[in-house]
C-alpha cells in the first residue's frame, strides 16, 4: 500500500510524478524547551480524527494516545532527545513531520534533520516571546533558506500583548511578520481567533476544541456581545491597518512569516495551521549535491541519510535509516548505488513512520522520509542514487564540547562496549575518538544531557553499566589538508595527540584553547575545524 493510496474526501487525486511530488509538504516543529513542541505534534497528528497513515491508521483524538516520545529516557523526563518522524495524509495533501529534539544538548541531531526539510513551525510561547533556543534554530534555519510558519501557543494561559509579540519577533529575527488569524482575547478570557483574510471567527467551545463551522463576520457581534465587543473591534481593526498583508514569495524567501494563534493542549488553532502549511509551505525543493542541483521532478531517484536510528523496536535489535528522498520515485525492490562504498543495495523493505510504528513503503515520492532498514550498512550523510555519481553536501557533525573516557564496571565486556560504541557513534548519538597511539577511545558530546543518554541506552540495550571520566583533553578539531604528505607528517609528529573518529578521519585533541592555537600557528598549512560536512568517500 502506497500514501497515494490513502483515501482522503479531495474530489480528484491528481497523477504523475510532478504532481506527487507536489502535493509533498515536508516540515520540522522548531521551539525552545516547554514551547508545547511536543503536544503540537500529537495534536497535528491527533486533530479531527482525518489524519492517516498509508489508509490503515487513523487517529481518535485523545482515545488515540500516540506519542512522538518513544525513548523511556524521554518519557520519563518529558523532553525530546531524538528526531521523531511522522508521515501522515491531510486534505489531498502528504504531510512528512519531523519532530526535534527541543534540548539545546542534542542540538547536532536537530541541525541534521534541518538539512532534511522545506520548512519549519516555529512554536512560540505567548508568555515568555523569542527564547534563546528558539533565537539560534532559526538563525540555522534562515542559513538553510528554510521558510518558518510561526505558532503562537498557550493562548489560554497568561499571555502578552499580540502586537508586543509579533514586534519582537520582528526586532529579534529581523523576520517580517504576517498575521493570518488574530487572537480573541487571552488567557482566561480567551475565546477564538479571527481569520484576517477571510473574515470569519473560530469560537472555542467548553471543552477547548473549535467549532467545526466558522462565525461569519455579520454574527461576530451577536455572538460576542457583553464580552467588549467594541474594543475587540478596535483591536482587530488595528491589526488589520498595522500589519502587512501575507506576501508567498516572501515567505518563501524567508523574509516573512505568516502567524497563527491558539492553544495546542486544548486544541485550538489547530485546522487553520495545518491549512496554512499545506497552503503556504513549497513543495519539495532542488537540493545541492557536490555536482549539481538536483531538481525534485527528476526521473531517477536520488536521497540521502540524514539520521540513523537503532533498537527502535525493543524486541529487535533493528537499525533504522532515515533518509530523505530529493527527486523521483522509490519503490520497493529497487536497486540503488550506495555512492560512499560505490556499491549496489536493494530496497526491499522501506518504511513509512509514524513515531514508533512503521509500515511498508511500497512507493515514496521526493520530499518523503523513508526508513531503510540495514545493519551498518548506511551512515548519516550518505548518498543513495539509481547509478549517478554524486553526493548531497550540507550535512554537519560538531566538534564536542565535552570529553570522556568510558569507565566499563565489568572489564570482561569490554570488546561488547566497543562494538556498543561503534554502533551509537553511526547513529550520532555520540562521537568516538580512537587515539592512534594506542590509548582508550575518548567519547564526546555537544551537551551534558547526551550522557545520561548514553548510559541509559547502554545499560537497556546492551546490557553495560558504564560510568564516565575526565579527560586531559577538552577539544576536538577535524584535522584536513592539501596534500596527503602535509596530512601524514602532521599525524606522525602527533601521533600522542590524534586520533581517528567513526568514519577514520583524522582528529587534533587539545588539552586547551591555547595549544590549540599553538598547534594552528605552527602547522598553517593545516586546517583544523569544529563542524565536518559529510562528503563522498572512496571505499
């Protein structure tokens, strides 16, 4: 069963190609931490019961509990450490979600799946405005030209004056702002939203959600009268002269956003998002290679991997990739050339996703996440073609900013730490550092909580009790040059101070930022660098 196959109350599917790739809509949910990311999610997915996955799931609000958090670590902690995927069917059109880890700690993850995506909701807070999270994911998608929709949520909680908001937005992001519904009150006092364009109001009703028909403009006062019916006209007539009109180019480019209000934990304001992206949001876009541009509409299939996931599945110790498809078609049995080790693969059971639960992808246009699953075969950043040899580019690793040494409580398990460590480095749960000279690998991480992560996955899946030690080292640079010669007497002149990471490529460890510098100022020919872009690699 194919997404094209879902059955959905459009009148007409449309066929080709060119027309499944353009009826693809494939995002990312970007916020600060306690945004309500997570709950917008689900609701996404959860809202009116029409959501569905390849014509077999379908949701039932809240007597459908599915959850986008499916680690027990995250669980536990109410957070989002890994990049769930979900692909879903609304209103003729396929919906890719990509929700990411909110926590600054795991924020290599989420940059990653940014390179995955045409655009992205930005969850706001109507409380607490532009927060620093929120500030540097769009500053890495405005780098990526990334379109941003922004959600205004927790409407029905204390909040700030809409116009105060929407000038921060503008002052912090430099970002235009374009209001598409205006809030009705806020907080206790919130009761809908206005649509500025077409003129009508959605109402919540007692239990939070919408109603299914919206107010015509003639009833507004009717239906609001006693509640300052005068000064909500005066308001709305302010926003309507103050603020500018909705320019699609413009969001496309990424000068504008388009605003929506409302509550993701009572349901409001759901519909007229989801309306919105499948509106406004492009389609798949053309994607860089190292060659080319490759356009979506292109016969031959191309992807990439942009995430690897493993034990997924408790019961089987499966290994996910997850890949991005930049044109054509997948289907199912196909052989593709796995460009890094120039070798031929088959596809023979891609998967749809939803959170945790999967289904077999028999077909999957550009613009689709496909799971593909293998055992150390893929690694993030590789390229997947029908025969072309080129890589897609753009895909980052960071240097770490902590170091550790893995301290193993049962030294007999040790070579099962070492292939533990192997496996999550492929998954970019962590980074491995092999030092040439012989010396226990060092672990690093971007953030603190990665850790914690680490050893709960160690302990669950593997069956290892670890624990962590300082390092006298505390950075890490990928070391790169012109000439392999100048590469090689560099590494023999520092073999008590390199190592190799996942992928054998060369690192400088540094006891400081000082000797750092000393190293840069003394090999020049040399560069030494904190993020690694994934690029082709001869095998």
């Amino acid at each position: 069963m194919t997404l094209s196959d879902v059955s959905t109350d459009s009148a007409a599917r449309p066929t080709g190609l060119e027309s499944e790739v353009a009826r693809r809509r494939t995002f990312a949910i970007i916020s600060h931490p306690d945004a309500g990311k997570t709950t917008l999610t689900e609701k996404l997915l959860l809202f009116g019961g029409a959501i569905q996955l390849a014509g077999q799931v379908k949701a039932r609000g809240e007597r459908r509990r599915t959850r986008s958090d499916w680690m027990s670590i995250e669980r536990d902690r109410g957070i989002s450490v890994v990049t769930s995927v979900m692909t879903f069917e609304y209103d003729g059109r396929v919906f890719n979600l990509l929700d990411t880890p909110g926590h600054e700690d795991f924020s290599e993850d989420t940059y990653r799946t940014l390179t995955a995506v045409d655009s992205a909701v930005m969850v706001i807070d109507a409380a607490k405005g532009i927060e620093d999270r929120t500030r540097k994911l769009f500053e890495v998608c405005r780098l990526r030209d990334i379109p941003i929709v922004t959600f205004i949520n927790k409407m029905d909680r204390e909040t700030r004056d809409p116009f105060e908001v929407l000038d921060e937005i503008e002052k912090t992001l430099a970002l235009d702002t374009a209001p598409i519904t205006w809030p009705i009150g806020g907080g206790r006092d919130f009761l809908g939203t206005y649509d500025l364009r077409a003129g009508n109001v959605r109402l919540m009703n007692a239990s939070g959600d919408s109603h299914e028909d919206l107010v015509p403009e003639e009833g507004i006062d009717a239906l609001l009268a006693g509640r300052g019916m005068s000064a909500i006209r005066d308001e709305l007539d302010l926003a309507r002269e103050a603020c500018p009109e909705f320019d699609l180019e413009a969001f496309r480019a990424g000068t504008m956003t388009p605003v929506f209000w409302g509550s993701a934990l009572r349901n409001f304001g759901i519909k007229d998002l989801l309306e919105g992206l499948g509106t406004f949001a492009p389609p798949p876009r053309d994607q860089a290679a190292d060659r080319r541009l490759v356009h979506a509409a292109e016969e031959k299939m191309t992807a990439f991997v942009f995430k690897i996931q493993a034990n997924m599945d408790p019961n089987h110790r499966d290994r996910i990739a997850f890949v991005r498809l930049c044109s054509g078609r997948l289907e199912r049995g196909m052989k593709v050339r796995h460009v890094r080790t120039a070798k031929q693969m088959s596809l023979h059971t891609p998967q749809f996703f939803f959170a945790q639960e999967r289904h077999i992808a028999d077909e999957a246009f550009a613009g689709d996440v496909v799971g593909i699953p293998n055992h150390g075969t893929l690694r993030i950043g590789d390229t997947l073609t029908e025969g072309e040899d080129i890589t897609f580019v753009g895909v980052p690793s960071f240097a770490p900013e902590i170091l550790r040494r893995v301290r193993l409580e049962d030294a007999m398990k040790a070579k099962k730490l070492k292939q533990a460590l192997q496996e999550l480095a492929e998954e970019g749960v962590v980074q491995v550092f092999r030092p040439v000279d012989g010396s226990p690998a060092l672990v690093g991480f971007v953030g603190a909580l990665q850790l914690d992560v680490l050893q709960n996955r160690l302990a669950n899946e593997y069956g290892l009790t670890v624990g962590f030690e300082g390092s006298q080292y505390s950075l890490a640079r990928w070391v790169a040059a012109e000439t392999a010669r100048d590469l090689e007497e560099f590494l023999e002149a520092n073999r008590t101070a390199t190592a190799e990471d996942v992928d054998g490529d060369p690192v400088l460890l540094s006891t400081s930022n000082y000797a750092l510098n000393y190293v840069k100022e003394k090999w020049k020919k040399l560069r030494f660098t904190d993020i690694k872009e994934v690029q082709a690699r001869a095998v």
